[in-house]
C-alpha cells in the first residue's frame, strides 16, 4: 500500500512560480516512478512530468522549458517546480505512482494561475 500527498497549490499570477510537493509512505521509495499529471475543468487528465528511481526525467511538451521535476529519497519526496506559469497551467495537479498494476493517485492539489 502507498500513499501519496500533495502539497503547494495556489492562486499565483501569470509568470509566477510554485513548487509543488509529494510526499509518499512505503520504505522502497527510491525506487518508484512518480508521476504528475493534471486536470482542467471539462478536460481529461494528462501527464505533465515524470521521474524515475534513477533520476531520468520526462516532461510533456506544453511545460518543457518551464517546469523541472525532482526527488529527494531522504525526504521521500517528489517536487516540481513551475515557473513562468500561464493560465492554461491551471488545473487540479496529482501525483501518482504504479506498483504490481496498481495505481495510486494523490488527492491533489489546486494551482490557479490568474491576473
């Protein structure tokens, strides 16, 4: 069993920055992938970066250049860093993990980006 808890949403203005955090239990930590993914109103969720336990990273292409995603083992803890965020960033952010088929989602956390 893992869980997963978002932490760092907010309301920010266009060009802003957040950092967003995941904070997941289990003692085999280091060796997940964590995923973020998000979700706008009306659209479905989509993947926004991911890590993997060694450190290789992969992002969609509508945030390459702008967010960085990151893991602190010692923390059991996955960051990631938004800036020069635009409206369309906003949506509901979730962390997620899969382990023997199953998936395990946060409960996400809200980043609204607006003048």
């Amino acid at each position: 069993q893992v869980q997963l808890v978002e932490s760092g949403g907010g309301l920010v203005q266009p060009g802003g920055s957040l950092r967003l955090s995941c904070t997941a239990s289990g003692s085999i930590f280091s060796m997940y992938t964590i995923d973020w993914y998000r979700q706008a109103p009306g659209k479905q969720r989509e993947l926004v970066a991911a890590i993997t336990g060694a450190g290789s990273t992969n992002y969609a292409d509508s945030v390459k250049g702008r967010f960085t995603i990151s893991r602190d083992n010692a923390k059991n803890t996955v960051y990631l860093q938004m800036n020069s965020l635009k409206p369309e960033d906003t949506a509901v952010y979730y962390c997620h993990t899969a382990l023997v088929s199953t998936n395990y989602w946060g409960q996400g956390t809200q980043v609204t980006v607006s003048s």
